[in-house]
C-alpha cells in the first residue's frame, strides 16, 4: 500500500531519536516530556499487566469491566493532584467530553478561550448551551463578557492550561477571580500536569489556585508516559459522569496493563519527579534563550516551542537545515496552530546537551534572518 502523504512515517528507537527514511535523527517531536514512556519499571509494569489480566476488559465499566486497577488509578491521582474525587476515560482528548456530560443540565452558557483545544471545542457542543468565544490570556476580556450574564447564569468557563506550542500558561487565577460562584472553570492541562509545579501539580499548582469551582482535565500519555485520561473534581461531579456520561458508560476504559503503568508513573514522580523537572526546566531554558517569543507580554515556562516560517521557501530552507544536522523537522499542521505549516519541538528531560546545542543553534540563525 502506498503511503499515506498526510500521515508520516517515524520509529522512536530510543528516548531522544527517531528512524526516519532509513536515517536516525534527534527528535523533539510528541510530549513525553519526562521520557517516562522509556523508563523500564513503567514498561515492566506493563508486562506485569499482560501477564495478569490480559490486554483489555472488553467492556463498559458501568457493566462488567470495572478492573480493581481503574479504582486504584483514580484514588492515586486524586490524591496527587489533590482534588476529592478522580474520573478515568480511555483517551485524555476525551476527558473534556465526559466533563462536559457529567455537567449536563447545569450549565447554561459556555465561555471558550480563544486559544482552545480542540478538545474543548468539541465537549463545549455537547452541552447545546449558547457558546462564545473571549481572549484568554487575561481576565479582562473573561470579565467583559461575563458583565452581560443575567441572573442565575451557570456559566462554563473552559480554557487551556499549559500551552502545547509555545509553552505560556493560562491566567487561571484571574479568570478564577472573574467567575461567580455558580460558575466552573475546566482546565485542560494535559501538557502541564507532571511538567510544572513542586509537586507536579500544573498551571493550578503555579497559581496557588485551590478551588471547588475547578475542574481539572488532563492526559497519563504526556508527562506521564503511559496512556488514557482523567477528570478531577467533586464527588458530585464523578457521580453525574458515572450515572450520565454516554461516552464514559459506552466505551470500553484502556487496558488494565497501561492502568498499571500509569499507577507506577505517578509512584516514579512522588519520589523523584522535583529532581526530573529541575533537569527538565533547565535544558528548557538552555533552548529557549534562542526563541523569540510569540507574545512578548506572556510568560513561557513549558517545555514546546514553535517556528513559524512566512513563506514557504523559509519551511524548505530549515527543513533541510535541522536534516543537514541531524534532527528530524517535526513540521506539522495542527489546528489552532500559528500558522498552516509550522515547527514544534518539545524538550524532555532525556534531551542531551549536544543535541540541545545543535537545535538552539538551527533556532539562533533562524532568527537572525526572520
């Protein structure tokens, strides 16, 4: 079969490289930020779930496939990100989805960040409320839009939480600010939690933002290295998906081994994750020195970048700069993007200083001639 030309073909054959028509090249591409896909006990951890319980439940766990392990799952993260209650869904693209139905009923307008995933984007039209767009990168635009809510308005605020292109944060400690207390505000951190914080705790954590209005949605197959996703909030909150939520009662939950996996991930992070982000936040700022920011007026932390070339020949010309060097050209096309082809690099904890070097150099003559 012919190759598909939209769907590129790559062999990760080790944390930081890639096979690629027949070369091995540096990657920086995916999100695997701590590299803990590759660390041996959350593999062996697998191979311990495959040989247990086999690859799947092969059912809803609202009928006979509730495996002990989704519930110990739940409790640990809970407890980790220190919120009463914890839902697992098979996908963290779906967790906003299960979210959203576990809100149903409640909600009566949604306000969606400007820069939303698409995630979000596709659970803000389940709740069939009126949706509208603000500027998410301070609490005044929240503000303005909220001024016009009538009275007894449950309004849904649903932003990003880490950006996963150029790596600023959400202001959710003002937008918390601007909320009534009938509101929620959905954070989908999938690309901080793990990455930033003491504790790991994301862009919440940074803000010191502790709150019952909060609903916190993420992803186990970034920083975590395992895969599914999670839904933190109130038992209230847990009740209505589990009793409500199509998508949680009619799709089959990951495999318990990739359950497991996660289980060891977050055991891994209690204990050494402070140590791998200080790695990790070191060789980001080692890089970011050469990237001019994309909004100078917005603090970036995380560990993804971008290049926007202008014109096309710009693309051309550094695509065959990063090959001349020996790093793959994670060139991509992604909606919300900057632009309709642009370059995304993320940093891992794994990244040497050499192949670090060799990127920042590509980025700094980039720059010059931009």
């Amino acid at each position: 079969m012919p190759t598909d030309p939209n769907l590129v073909e790559l062999v990760q054959v080790d944390p930081t490289t890639v096979e690629f028509q027949g070369r091995r090249l540096v990657y920086f591409g995916g999100s695997d930020y701590l590299r803990l896909g590759w660390h041996p006990e959350v593999r062996r951890a697998v191979q311990r779930g495959l040989r247990r319980w086999g690859l799947n439940v092969a059912a809803g766990r609202t009928t006979t496939g509730n495996h002990p392990v989704y519930g110990e799952l739940e409790r640990i993260l809970a407890q980790a990100f220190r919120f009463p209650a914890a839902v697992l869904t098979s996908a963290g693209y779906l967790a906003p989805l299960v979210a959203a139905q576990g809100l149903a009923g409640q909600v009566t307008q949604v306000f969606l960040a400007d820069t939303a995933h698409g995630c979000l984007r596709d659970a803000a039209r389940l709740l069939s409320v009126p949706i509208r767009e603000f500027g998410g990168r301070s609490g005044a635009t929240l503000r303005l839009e909220l001024g016009s809510l009538p009275p007894g308005a449950r309004p849904l605020v649903m932003v990003n939480g880490l950006s996963p292109l150029d790596g600023t944060l959400s202001p959710v400690k003002e937008l918390l600010a601007e909320l009534p207390e009938s509101g929620w505000l959905l954070v989908d951190d999938a690309h901080g939690v793990g990455t930033l914080g003491g504790r790991g705790g994301g862009v919440l954590e940074l803000a010191g933002v502790r709150d019952p209005r909060v609903i916190l949605t993420g992803t186990l197959s970034k920083a975590l290295g395992a895969y599914g996703g999670f839904v933190l909030g109130s038992r209230a909150l847990r009740n209505a998906i589990v009793d409500g939520s199509r998508v949680f009662q009619g799709n089959t939950p990951l495999p318990p081994p990739w359950a497991l996996a996660a289980v060891r991930s977050l055991e891994l992070l209690e204990v050494h994750g402070a140590a791998w982000r200080a790695q990790l936040d070191k060789s980001i700022r080692y890089v970011r020195e050469a990237f001019k920011p994309t909004d100078p007026r917005r603090v970036a932390v995380g560990p993804a970048f971008t290049l926007s070339p202008k014109q096309p020949r710009e693309v051309a010309r550094l695509t065959r700069r990063f090959l001349e060097v020996g790093i793959y050209p994670s060139r991509i096309r992604y909606a919300q993007g900057p632009a309709d082809q642009f370059f995304r690099f993320a940093i891992s904890r794994r990244h040497r200083r050499g192949e670090l070097y060799r990127l920042r150099a590509v980025v700094a003559e980039f720059a010059e001639v931009a």
